[in-house]
C-alpha cells in the first residue's frame, strides 16, 4: 500500500511539473513578438490549402529542400498566433518527453530527472531564442528536433520489443516516421541515420539477425534525407552563401573548420567535459563497455552532426542544435547510471539540480520582465509605423529598442533596426511596412522628439 501511495505521488508530482513547465513556455511563447523572417511573410499568396503546396514547392526548387518543416511553418504562420504559441509550447513538452524516453531507465516517474532535462534545454540549447520561441526558427530546429525524436524512439522502442521476444513489429508501421524524419534538418537527419545505423549494428551484433522493420526504416529515412539533399534550391541558396565567403579552396576548408571548431567550443563543450569525466569514473569503477554503446552511439552522432557543417559556407549558430541534444541525452543517459551508493556523485547531482533549479527561478523571472517590456516597446513601435503610414507619411524616424532590455530568451535585439542605413533590418521594415526614408534614434531621444 505504501508502495502504491508513494506511485501515486510521483505520478502526479511528474504531470505537476509537466503543467508547469508547459505554462512556462507557453509565456515565453506569448511574449515573444513576430520577427524577422515571420514579417516577411505575405499572407496574400495563400488562397487555399493546395496554395501551400504550390509555394512550397517554389521554395523547395529555390531555396531549400525543407519542405516538411517549411510546410509546418507555412500552416503556422497562417494560423492565428494563438495557435503556434500553444502548439509550439506543447512540442516543446514533447521534446523532454522524448529526451525522458531514451534516459529514464527503470524508473517510471524520474521528477528529478525531469527536472534536469527542463533545466538543461532552457539553460544549455542553443540559441533558444531562435531555435525554440521564434516562430521561424521554431518550425525549423525545435520541430525538426521533435519528428527526429519521435521517430528514434518508435524505432528504440520497437527494437527493446523484439529483445523481449514480445509480438513482431510490422515494418509498414515505421515507414511514415522515418521518411519525415530524413526530410528534416540537413545535418539533424543525418545525425539521425547514424543513430539508426548504430542501433540497428548493435542489434545485429548481439542477435544475429536484422528485423524487417529495421530494413523500411533505414530505407525510408535514406530516402526522406535524399529528398532533402537533393533539392534544387540547396544548389542555388549554396552557390550564393559561398560567392560571399573570404577564402576559397582549402583555405575555405581550413576557416569553415576553425569556425566549427569554435561553435563546438561554444556548444558543445560543457557536454563533452561531463561525458569524459562521468565516463572516465565509470571505467575506474569497473562498468560494463555494452552500458555505454547507446551513449558511444549518441555522441558520434552528436560530433558528427556538428563537424558535417564543414561542408557548409556560413552555417548559423542554430544548425548545431540538433547535436546539442544528442549529447545531451548522451550526457543524461550517463547521469542515470549513477548509483544511489555513490554517496558523493549522487549529492551533486540531486543538490545540483535543486540549486540550479532555484537559480533559474530568478533568471526565469528577470528575463521574463525583460521580454515583457521589449514586447512593449515593439508594439508601441509597431503602432506607431502603421498610424504614420495611413497618415501618408513615408518618411519616419524610429526607435531602436533599449539595450538594457537585451535578454538570452529574445532575438529581438539582434533583429532591431540600425543608425546605419545599409542595415539589413532597416530595408526590411521599408518592406514590410511599405515606407520611404528612415531614421533611426536610441529610444529616449526619439521619446524626446515626439514630445
């Protein structure tokens, strides 16, 4: 009876944190304002559903070849906003859930474990701002990383099914997952088809044999990845990112390189420091290497997934979120294999996530008061510009948002207008606001002109 008490609270308390940490991105969401690439927008193109398609696959021989997740935006940004700020916020639930999957182990409901994935993906992703609020971004990184996810847990989750001799997994059944998740994120997807590969050797080493659900998914993940790759877009967006680049030949190499290096250094890095001192404990305590094949297999794919941007001209910050994760939950699947006699390792980790979870209480709140007032000061903005434009005024003087406001959870910053003329920022609010001429002042004096 006891036993079943103490479920029943860790049960609830798990959904608890569930429900608190789906308002807590949720008001993040509704704080976080249209931005760059989501006001260019034009809603005007889509007439009907098939519309979506139409442009799309524009897109698709243009630009790039991410149709499913262009697809998503596209639907999104059509939609009120209301519904991608709730649709954002629960895939971003779906994305511990699934991180959870892969590292609880044979505890049902980790809390504490819970809690260390919430701390780390607010904490240690990279560049949230982008990757997890911004509507753009989002579609791209965030629910790229969640198809990717739902499909290596289906397929994880079918493989522990045939270790238990349980009914036979119909291959059919994971065709549709695999595919959307090879036409995902270039170096993500890729990551991915490692992943599969090495769960699927393992499986062949110790059992001797390949399930027919194994041969559709590696097939249908390939394909979905060619359909990526092989855009005609990628060839034409390439071609114009590497007419730009500084050096060509292996000079270009050598200084994409440098650049990986520095963002893994940037990234990546806490990660890998954990990795080696958990793993190098684990070796002195005498643990079995067959622990660590998932780990092993989830950091080559994590490194792989970053050193592949090599091959990329000028790739963004953002691309290195899909090999965030998976040493993330490389990282934690360690974290898990901790045992509760090790006195010394088990305070720090308890302690630590008790201390970082007070720690980001304040940060929670001092960022949040951050976002409130930075979506303030667009909307007093933005209303601004339409009142001058309906006015016929096509000449306007604006503000740039106070930098005391900047905050890690926001890009608004980063995407703010200039004082220079030849901002990017600058011809993109000519555009989407259909002005002339613009001006651009530090807040309090434009304030003081407008007195």
């Amino acid at each position: 009876m006891m036993d079943d008490r103490s479920l029943r609270r860790q049960r609830w308390m798990f959904y608890l944190l569930l429900v608190a940490g789906f308002i807590a991105i949720l008001t993040y969401n509704i704080l976080t304002p249209l931005m760059s690439d989501d006001l260019m927008f034009d809603k005007s193109l889509y007439t009907s559903v098939g519309d979506i398609f139409i442009q799309e696959y524009k897109q698709y021989m243009t630009w790039n070849g991410r149709s499913i997740l262009q697809i998503i935006l596209k639907i999104f940004s059509l939609l009120p906003l209301e519904v991608f700020w709730i649709c954002n916020s629960l895939c971003f639930i779906s994305l511990n859930l699934f991180i959870y999957f892969f590292v609880k182990g044979n505890k049902k409901y980790d809390c504490f474990l819970l809690i260390l994935i919430q701390l780390c993906l607010w904490n240690f992703s990279v560049d949230f701002s982008q990757t997890v609020l911004w509507l753009s971004g989002a579609c791209n990184y965030l629910w790229g990383m969640v198809i990717i996810l739902s499909f290596l847990s289906l397929y994880s989750f079918f493989i522990k099914r045939e270790e238990l001799g349980e009914k036979k997994t119909a291959a059919v059944l994971i065709i549709l997952p695999a595919f959307l998740a090879g036409w995902g994120n270039e170096n993500s997807s890729g990551g991915a088809i490692l992943i599969v590969l090495g769960m699927t050797l393992w499986y062949y080493l110790e059992k001797k044999k390949i399930e027919p659900f194994m041969i559709s998914g590696i097939i249908s993940t390939g394909v979905g990845f060619l359909f990526l790759l092989m855009a005609p877009g990628n060839k034409v967006r390439g071609a114009m990112v590497k007419a730009e680049e500084t050096y060509t030949g292996i000079e270009a190499y050598i200084s994409r390189g440098l650049k990986v290096l520095k963002a893994m250094d940037e990234y990546l890095l806490l990660y890998l420091i954990i990795i080696c001192f958990l793993g190098t404990y684990f070796y002195y305590k005498k643990y079995s290497w067959k622990l660590f094949v998932e780990v092993f297999i989830f950091v080559l794919a994590g490194l792989a997934t970053a050193a592949v941007l090599i091959f990329t001209p000028e790739p963004m910050p953002r691309a290195y979120y899909g090999a965030n994760i998976y040493l993330l939950i490389a990282v934690l699947k360690m974290v898990q294999m901790i045992l509760k006699e090790d006195l010394l390792l088990n305070t720090v980790r308890v302690g630590g996530i008790l201390a970082g979870s007070l720690i980001f209480f304040f940060i929670y709140i001092e960022e949040g008061a951050n976002l409130v007032r930075i979506r303030r000061e667009v909307i007093i903005r933005e209303n601004y510009i339409i009142q001058e434009v309906e006015k016929g005024n096509h000449d306007l003087v604006l503000p740039k948002l106070r930098e005391q406001f900047e905050s890690k959870y926001s890009m608004a910053h980063l995407n703010d207008i200039s004082e220079e003329d030849d901002n990017w920022n600058n011809e993109l609010f000519k555009n989407v606001y259909r002005f002339n001429n613009l001006e651009v002042l530090p807040w309090d004096e434009w304030e003081e002109r407008m007195q």
